[in-house]
C-alpha cells in the first residue's frame, strides 16, 4: 500500500487541458440532444423570443425611428354649427298698360304702269302683348288696299275713310307690308293709291322688367365642406287673387314653381349638392302680379368635422428606454408659412396639449404622453391648419446609447 504522505512520494496528475475541452463538448451535445427530443410545443417555448421585442426598434435604428409620418393637408373647424345668409327684401312685379307700340303720321303707296310703291314697316316686341291692333285712316284713295303681316295677308279691301282696326298676333320680329293691287290691262293710264293717315300699332303691354330677381350668396370654402343641411325661407306679401305661379332657382336649378301662399312664410328644403363653395345665384321669377318678398334667408348647417386618428405602437423594450430617458420621443409639425396664428389641441392618449404658433415648424417633446403597446394621435384645430407634414420619431439622448 502506497504511503502518499511519506517524504519522496508523488501526488496524482489532474486533467489535461484538452480532457476539459472534450467534457465541454460532451455536456453541449447532450443539450443539444435534449432539446432535440422535447416535444414540439416545449421546444419552441424554449427557443421562442419575445415577439414584441423581435419586433422593437434595434438600438442600432432607434435614432430617428419614424412612428408617425403623414400629409393630413388642411384641417378645418367652424365655432359655428349654422349659418345664416340673408337677402335684403326685394319687389317682383308685372305690370300691364295699353301703348302704342308703332306709329306714323301718314304712308302712300301707289300702282301703276310705270311705279309701284309699297311701304314696310318693322315692329320689334320685347314684353308680352295682347289686343293688338292695327288702325289708320284714310286721307285719299283707289283702288284697292293690301296689308300684310310676314308675308300673310291680313286685310285686302277697298277703304274710303276709316275702317275697324285689325286684330294682330304679334311675335318678337314682325314685318308689315302696305300696297294697292295692280291696275288693270285695260287701265293702262290709270293708278291705285292710298294716302293712309295716322297708322298706329296698339296693344295692352306687360312690362316684364322687374318679373325676375337675382341675388347672390356666397359661401366659404370652410363652410361649404361641412354642409350638411340647406334651406331657403321667405316671407311672401300678396294678393292671390292678382298673382301667379313663383318660381325660384339655384344656380339654375328650379326648387319651387307654385303660387305663393300670400301673407304666409315659405321654406324651400335645399340640397348642399347644389350648392357651390363661393357664388351661389338665386332667381325668382313670377309669373304675374305684384310680390313683396321679405326675410329671405339662406340657412346651412353643418356636420362635426371628423379629424383623422394616427395609431402607432411602442413595444416594451423601447418603452422602458422612453421611461429612463435613454430615447427621445418628437412630435414635430411643418406648417405652409403663411404667418397666420394656428391654434389646435394635440391629443395623444387622452392627455391633450395645446398647440399655439405662428411659426412654420412646431416641435415638442411627448414622452409623458405615450404608453406601452398602441397609442393613438389627433390633431383638432380651432383656426385652420394647412399642415405639410406631421412626424412622431423616436431619437436617443445621447449618441452612445444608439451604438
């Protein structure tokens, strides 16, 4: 028996080197090999990263990690949810009158071998005319007289000194024509004339210059985006037994065309699709009579402007990176630079803060308003924005912290 505390004896050899390299080996294929045969779900719950931190922003991309990034263009909100356009008060009248419409103080015509002379006579109507009529006299004669009317003939007859005056249909052009029929073969030193006095052309006139009405509304491009509803409303003075059918258009569009419920309010229901953002022509026309319309007003209300909603997400990774301020999160707002006051409240989160600047560019930092996960951002303006670019990028503090 080996004494191994005696003087002279030798104590055992450890392991080499390469015995604890091929230990290490062995104990890394019998991991290897038991995760292999685990079952499936087992397996993958070992080997499985968190998904939200497979999906977080690598601190390698964490500077300027974009969030949000959109062109929402212009938004609007109105303080006012109606509006009211008011047209000052305004007569429709036709008005009828007996005139005379043509007149001469004498014509001459003539026939004979060697002359013929007729006379035209061209009468223009621009209002509408009834019992027209056609009277003259005459001063001296023979033979006998012919009178047309474009062409027709409407009167053929020998006159000695007056006869009834001739009923006339007028159109807007007329053309007259007075001659004497030729003289006979057998007459061949003879002439027909007629030396007619006091030719009048007569009728009852409606004078329809003030039967029609125009007015104008103008509507802003802020307001006509919003409308939702429309109406017209009118007061109407006038005797029902003396006036016709009404009539009203938009922008040529008939909303009404009915007699008027005289002493009695009128509401017309419009379509905002007729409506135009700018000039908007209103015509009344009537049809006869007198009209006093009062209180005219356009009335338009508006829907609640909808103001788009930007969801992003921050995993929880990240989140705890905004939470010790190792990153730095930014949103920043490029204005058209148009030195107008914009005025909004930025809302993330339910936490809400006010926006209020004339410059171009707004930026404020909005780590205290996020939370881990899905967050949501809207912009709600009080004065119109015209908003180039909105942004929510995430930035680190320091540049070591994204190496």
């Amino acid at each position: 028996m080996r004494n191994y505390g005696k003087k002279g004896a030798e104590p055992p050899s450890l392991p080499t080197g390469a015995n604890a390299a091929i230990l290490v080996m062995v104990i890394a294929a019998f991991i290897i090999l038991y995760i292999l045969f685990l079952p499936k779900g087992e397996r993958d719950k070992l080997l499985e990263r968190d998904i939200s931190a497979a999906k977080a922003i690598s601190p390698e991309a964490i500077a300027g990690a974009v969030l949000i990034k959109e062109n929402p263009g212009v938004l609007t909100k109105l303080r006012e949810k109606e509006f009211e356009h008011r047209i000052p008060s305004f007569n429709l009248f036709t008005k009828k009158e007996d005139a005379i419409l043509k007149s001469f103080d004498s014509i001459n015509v003539e026939t004979s071998r060697s002359v013929q002379r007729k006379r035209s006579v061209v009468l223009a109507v621009k209002d509408k005319v009834e019992n027209a009529k056609l009277s003259f006299s005459v001063n001296d004669h023979s033979g006998v007289l012919i009178v047309a009317q474009d062409e027709t003939e409407i009167f053929r007859g020998e006159v000695d000194a007056f006869t009834d005056p001739l009923s006339l249909e007028l159109k807007e052009e007329n053309l007259f024509e007075f001659s004497t029929e030729p003289v006979p073969w057998y007459k061949p030193f003879s002439k027909n004339f007629y030396d007619l006095r006091d030719v009048k052309i007569t009728g009852t006139v409606e004078k329809v210059d003030n039967k029609e009405a125009r007015h104008t509304v103008i509507l802003g491009q802020e307001e006509f985006n919003l409308i939702s509803e429309a109406s017209l409303s009118y007061f109407v003075e006038c005797s029902l037994k003396d006036v016709g059918v009404l009539s009203v258009y938009v922008n040529e569009k008939l909303l009404a065309s009915k007699v008027p419920d005289c002493g009695n309010p009128e509401r017309l229901q419009l379509d905002p699709k007729d409506l135009l953002a700018g000039k908007n022509d209103f015509r009344f026309v009537a049809e006869k009579g007198t009209y006093l319309l009062d209180q005219a007003v356009l009335r338009t209300k508006l829907k609640e402007p909808i103001f788009p909603i930007y969801f992003f997400s921050i995993n929880s990774s990240v989140f705890k990176r905004i939470e010790n301020n190792s990153i730095n999160s930014t949103l920043s707002i490029t204005f058209v630079d148009d030195l107008e006051r914009k005025t909004a409240t930025v809302e993330i989160n339910n936490q809400k803060t006010r926006l209020d600047t004339r410059a171009a560019n707004y930026s404020k930092n909005v780590d205290s308003f996020l939370i881990a996960g899905t967050n949501f951002l809207r912009l709600v303006p009080e004065t119109t924005l015209s908003i180039i670019e909105l942004r929510l990028v995430l930035d680190c503090r320091r540049a070591s912290e994204c190496s």
